[in-house]
C-alpha cells in the first residue's frame, strides 16, 4: 500500500472523548468502563477480537445502544446526552459506513448518494439533472469516476465502498464549522476489497481528513491500521487493553494487545509433502471466466496458495474447479479419477471429493437466516433423514459437538448463522467442510473480516486436516497468511500462473514481488 500513516491529530479539543461506558446484556457486561478519544483531524483505529466490544462501542456512538448509567460522551466539546439521539449525531456529523455498507442496489448512484436528503427535504420536484452534475463534481473533488446514472448493483465492490464513504462525508461536510468537521465511522470496509481498492479508499480517507474532519476506522487488519491511522485504541474483553501510537508500536506487540498474551507468528513447520511423492490432485488446462489454459498438480496432504493482482485470475480457479462457476475446458485427476470441468455441478465436484468455500460467508457460503446447525448438517443432510422426517435432535447435537471441536463461540446450534461474529460464522462453515473429509479443499480468502485469534485456529484446522490427507488450496490476497500455511505459492497473472514459490521463497515479501513483476507463463507448476 502507498504512502505513510496518517498526519498526527492537530493540537486542537478532541472531536469525540467518551468517557466510562459500559453495556450489559442479560447480567453480561460487553462493554466495561471504556474511554475513548478522537482527536480533531486524527484517523483512530479501533482493534479487537471478534467480541471484544468494538461492535458495542460503536452501536452506543450510533444510538442503536443505550449504555448503562454513569457514561458520557462528549462531541467538539459540547456534552451529547446518552443515549445519542439520530438528530443529534447529524447535527455533530457523527456518520457510520457499516461493512454492509447500507445501499440499496436497485437504485442508481445518485439516488443512493442523495436519498437521505431527498426523503428529509421533502421537494415537490427533484432537477435530476442539476443533481447529477453536482454528484458528479463531488467525485470530482475525490478523484472517483462514478456515473451518478449507474444502477448500483452493476458497481464493483470497491466502487460500492466508496460511494458509502463518500455519501457519509457529504453528512459530515455540512456540519462542518470552526468548531469541528464532523466525524466518520468506517466500520471494517476493507474485507471484501482488493489490494488496489484498499489503496484508494485510503487515498479517500487522507482527503477526508484534509479537509477537517476526524475518522474512526474500525478492523481487524492490524497492517492497515498501522499504515492509516495515528493512534488506536485497543477493547479485549470489554475493557480497554491500551490506547497506542500505532507508527511506534510494533506489530507483534498490537497483536499482544488485542488477544491478551504472547502470541507466536503461526507457521507450517513440517515438511508439506515430500518430493518423492506423486501427485494426488491433477488440474489441466482449466479454461473459464478469468483463467486460460491452467494447470498444476498437488500431493496429498499439501497446502497450495494461489496469489496475483484483482483479475489475474487467481480468485476465479476454485470456483471453477467446483462447478460454482463453468468451466469452458478442462479436466481434473483426483486419486487417479479424472472428470471433466466444463459442465461439472457442484454436486457432482462433491460427489468427487471436492469441496468449496467461497469468500462471500453469508451471500455464497452459508445462508445467513438458518441456523447454525442447519447450515453446518447441509453437506450431510441425507444422514438426518428418518422415516418421520429430519432428526432434528440429532443434528444440534452433530451442530454442538463440532462447534465444540472447533471453538465456535457462543456454541449455540439453533442461533442464526447472521447472529455470530465473522470469525465463528467461518469456523462454522469451515467445519461443515471439513466433517466431509474432501481429497481437495478449495478456499477463497479464508480469512477476510477475521480477527487474528480466529485466524490462528482456522490455520490450525487448515493444518490438522492436511496431516489427514486432505490436499488444500487457498486463494488469497492476504500474502502474510500464504508464507504462515502454505508450502508452494502459484502467481497468476493475465489469466495464467507466472511464477511458483517453493520452500524459503514463500515469504510475504516475495509473494509480493511476484504478483506485481511481470513474466511469461510456465506450461506447468507441478
């Protein structure tokens, strides 16, 4: 990512300053005696597990919570009573972009940009036109070519990031005064973005802070956090673990922060495979949306990573290996079984030992308003069936004991899969794979929204299955994990793999290099 960390706060009143605020849900306390401070003109970042409190600190900020008696909260200097009022939080610039980003895809842009305003001004005539052209000169202004026109479902991830920032700022911009500029909360909007994405939201939020206002950015990202904010503030537990000068911190001692002790840096320590071994998994000449002419072979028991730069076509491979996506040619060996790709469903690519885990949790890869059993028994169904119907008992009970195996928190089979944390929502889809014991795991970007406890457990998963047998590839835009976990790392580039990185040369470093170095393609990284 380009550039340094964001300008230190400038030396006038904080723009936010809570102080004791605590939460507790049925005897439970989520939030407990927190303070928290934003200066004026500072990105602040917001770390912790999944269950830390993050979440809760924000939905106070936002009204959604009212907290427990004996909290304050403090807004440009002017005391903002609790719980905060929507009107009030306006009138301070006090914005939110949640990680769901709150747009409406049948709309066009400019509707989504302006339908707060419309709906409070009450016109009895709208001048599309004029308002098209002053859409368009706020993302002139940030450097965005957005078409006011366009329905919002035909953007891209990234485009749709930045036209929830972007709407959030325009809340911000006119409340700003000599007093403040508003504030804007970013609550994890980088997972599902690429690397370039990232870099431009950034771009996005250096400009908003330029021009006067504060940023609360909120992730699970530690190296993005570092590289935008100033300072961070550090929840474990409900409590405050530390409020830190994140370009003097190092890394690991963040990490140390936000799970409570010395973490290790996880890492595959055993040999993959051995070279002597024949190949389990054969893919050749796999051709489709985004991949021509792709082929490579895997051991048994080896975990391959896949890497590039957005569209090289590194993150389409799995899906079109499972059948999610066609394939237009090619074919793959499993265990000296060959079966073609083009016309290959998903459920002939499980029938075949084959399972996929898309990036998407809750649109591609479990289904958010079942419950945690349901979605975990899906792969299996056909064991639960009895003469009367499905063992409904038995599945909680299948639900609970591999929640129990793989430290889903709270273990509680009949919550709706919506209802937990990103990090146990993907333990959970996670284990509904792995109790199928497939020859091949396909996974893209595993960890995404995960907060570094859970990624340590999702690695180790990754690993005990390996040792069993199962042969794992991950795609990934995340090269630290890659160097943690994988043994041999594929670099694609226009379609096709360039490079290989085997052993010592899979470091975050080199995978880096690679994606962003020209090559020609290899025939075969076997």
């Amino acid at each position: 990512m380009t550039g340094g960390a964001a300008a230190p706060p400038r030396e006038r009143a904080a723009a936010l300053a809570a102080r004791n605020l605590s939460k507790t849900f049925g005897g439970a306390k989520a939030l407990q005696g927190v303070d928290f401070t934003v200066g004026f003109g500072e990105v602040h970042g917001l770390l912790g597990t999944n269950g830390s409190g993050k979440s809760t600190l924000i939905k106070i900020l936002s009204g959604y919570h009212a907290p427990d008696p004996g909290g304050s909260l403090t807004l440009f200097g002017e005391t903002a009573a609790l719980p905060i009022l929507p009107t009030e939080a306006k009138r301070h610039g006090l914005a939110f972009v949640h990680q769901h980003l709150g747009l409406v895809p049948s709309l066009t842009v400019l509707e989504n940009l302006r339908i707060g305003d419309f709906a409070a001004e009450r016109r009895w005539r709208i001048d599309w036109a004029r308002e098209a052209r002053d859409a368009e000169a706020i993302f002139s202004r940030f450097g965005l070519a957005l078409d006011p026109s366009a329905e919002v479902s035909t953007l891209s991830p990234v485009e749709r990031a930045l036209l929830a920032i972007v709407r959030a700022f325009e809340d911000v911009r006119r409340t700003q005064t000599d007093v403040g500029g508003g504030i804007l909360v970013l609550d994890e909007p980088t997972p599902f973005l690429p690397k370039a994405g990232v870099d431009q939201l950034f771009a996005l939020v250096r400009g908003i802070v330029a021009a006067g206002s504060s940023v609360v950015f909120v992730s699970h990202d530690i190296d993005e956090v570092r590289e935008i904010t100033s300072r961070a503030t550090i929840l474990r537990d409900g409590r405050l673990a530390g409020t830190v000068d994140t370009r003097e911190t190092p890394r690991q001692d963040l990490v140390d922060l936000i799970i409570g002790r010395k973490v290790e840096t996880y890492r595959i320590t055993r040999a993959p495979t051995g070279d002597a071994a024949p190949p389990a998994i054969r893919v050749r000449n796999l051709a489709g949306a985004g991949v021509a002419d792709v082929s490579f072979s895997l051991r048994r028991g080896e975990i391959l990573g896949l890497a590039g730069l957005i569209g090289s076509g590194f993150s389409d491979a799995p899906a079109l290996l499972a059948g999610a996506v066609p394939a237009t040619s090619g074919s793959i060996t499993i265990e000296d079984v060959t079966v073609p790709l083009a016309g290959l469903t998903p459920r002939a690519a499980q029938a075949a030992g084959m399972a996929l885990l898309p990036a998407d949790r809750l649109g591609s890869a479990g289904i958010g308003n079942l419950s945690v059993a349901d979605n975990i028994t899906l792969p299996v169904l056909p064991s639960f069936r009895r003469w009367f119907g499905l063992d409904r008992r038995a599945m909680l009970a299948r639900a609970g004991a591999l929640g129990a195996e793989h430290d889903v928190r709270p273990n509680v089979p009949s919550l709706p899969l919506e209802a937990l944390s990103g990090g146990n929502q993907q333990k959970v889809l996670l284990a509904k794979w792995l109790q199928t014991a497939p020859k091949l795991l396909l996974l893209d970007e595993p960890t995404q929204g995960v907060d570094v406890g859970a990624r340590q457990q999702i690695y180790a998963a990754l690993d005990l299955a390996a040792r069993a047998g199962t042969s794992v590839v991950v795609a990934s835009t995340d090269y630290e994990q890659l160097s943690q976990i994988a043994g041999r790392v594929l670099v694609f580039a226009k379609g096709r793999i360039v490079a290989e990185l085997v052993g010592g040369d899979v470091t975050k470093e080199r995978i880096a290099e690679a994606c962003y170095r020209s090559a020609p393609p290899v025939e075969e990284a076997a």
